[in-house]
C-alpha cells in the first residue's frame, strides 16, 4: 500500500474552504485513496474516496492530480463540528483484509 | 438505522479477569475487525472476519480472542488481560466487494482501563 504524507494540523476559518493536502507519490494504478476524519475519540467517518477522478458528495470533494501522487480533500464551508482529525489512506480495494492502514492525519482546526 | 454498537462504552478492570466487549452490526455485513488506538500509534488492527466462521489475525493479535457465530456479532475476548491492554477499542464493518468495501461503519468505541 502507498504510504501518504500529511501535514500534522492546519486551521481553518469557519464557513471557510478547509483544504487539506495529502502526497502519496508511490501509489500504484489500482490503488483508491481515501478519506476518514475522527472526530474526538468517536469511531473514524469515512467521508469520500477516488481513484482518478474528481468526486463530491454531500460531505466533501476530492482532487486527485492527473498525475495521482497527491491529492486534496475539500469541505466547502467548514463548521465547528468539522473540527477533527483527517485521515487520507490509500488502498487496493478487495482482496482478503481490508485494513485500513490509519496514520497521524491532519488536524483540523475550524475556529470561529 | 444503520450502526455498529460495542459494549460496554467504558470498562475499568483488574488485570487477569477475563472480560468480553461486545460488537453488533445491522447491515447485514461480511466483514468486521476490531481496532485498538492508542496514543501516537493510530489505529492498529487485532482481528478480523470476512464472514461467519472465518477469522483472522490482524497487525496486533496477542493477548485477544474473536469468534464469529452470527453474521452480525463479533466480539472481543481478553482471557487475562494485562495493563497494556489498556486503549480505546473500535469495532468496524464492511460491505464485501467492490471500492466500497473500504467504507467502513464504525462504532462509538470502547475505553478500557486494565489497573
């Protein structure tokens, strides 16, 4: 599995964009990347995932770069309940495990 | 609606007694795993089971025990637990197949103290 970098916390403003990078440059073709948030010891979300393209749903958007070593999870209009630890995690879907391999993610900080 | 529920939330216990945290599901789900987090180390994984009578180690087993009788059950079993042992549990659940199989449920989490 691809190993992700992620920058240890960021900021954001309320009903500001929050955009948090996420390089995982050694991913391989058949690899999805996605993305979990925790807030405050509750049990990780999962927020969106993506392979190649561009997705949204009702949380958030994900850029992927063409070139697919990094991408960039979107919340719109943060609010202080998006305060929380973001975890990016590239996998191969399928196969017999389906660990999720968490890291240190970002935390977000979404002040008023 | 949709969720994954562990009990009990919170536990303290003495070190050797045997305790068990419960682990229900109702998506009807394949896959379940059982996570530890501790701080600095993230989220590990101890066990898994991709369907009723199949189990299998993950990246942290020692120490716990997992059984899968029932699609939507998965419980953890500390036989003797010790100190160390001390963490926050998670238990997930996965559809099979597919790219969502990685959309994991998770429950609220289960803080154990073992003094």
């Amino acid at each position: 599995d691809a190993k992700t970098t992620q920058p240890p916390s960021m900021d954001c403003a309320e009903g500001r964009a929050a955009n948090l990078p996420c390089n995982h440059s050694t991913i391989s073709g058949n690899e999805y990347v996605y993305w979990y948030r925790q807030i405050h010891s509750q049990g990780p979300q999962y927020i969106i995932h993506g392979l190649k393209n561009n997705e949204t749903n009702e949380m958030a958007s994900l850029i992927i770069t063409e070139d697919r070593k990094s991408s960039t999870l979107i919340l719109p209009h943060a609010t202080l309940r998006d305060t929380a630890v973001y975890y990016c995690i590239a996998r191969t879907w399928g196969g017999s495990q389906g660990n999720l391999i968490f890291g240190k993610g970002t935390k977000l900080s979404v002040k008023p | 609606e949709a969720q994954v529920t562990q009990n009990p939330r919170y536990l303290i216990t003495v070190t050797g007694k045997k305790l068990t945290v419960t682990c229900s599901q109702n998506m009807n789900h394949e896959y379940m795993s059982w996570y530890r987090q501790d701080p600095g180390l993230g989220l590990r994984q101890i066990y898994y089971s991709m369907n009723v009578e199949v189990t299998d180690k993950g990246d942290v087993p020692e120490g716990y025990k997992v059984s899968r009788k029932e699609k939507r059950n998965f419980p953890l079993i500390l036989e003797s637990p010790s100190p160390n042992q001390t963490s926050l549990y998670f238990c997930a659940s996965t559809p099979r197949g597919g790219a969502s199989s990685y959309e994991q449920y998770f429950g609220p989490g289960t803080r154990l103290t073992v003094t």
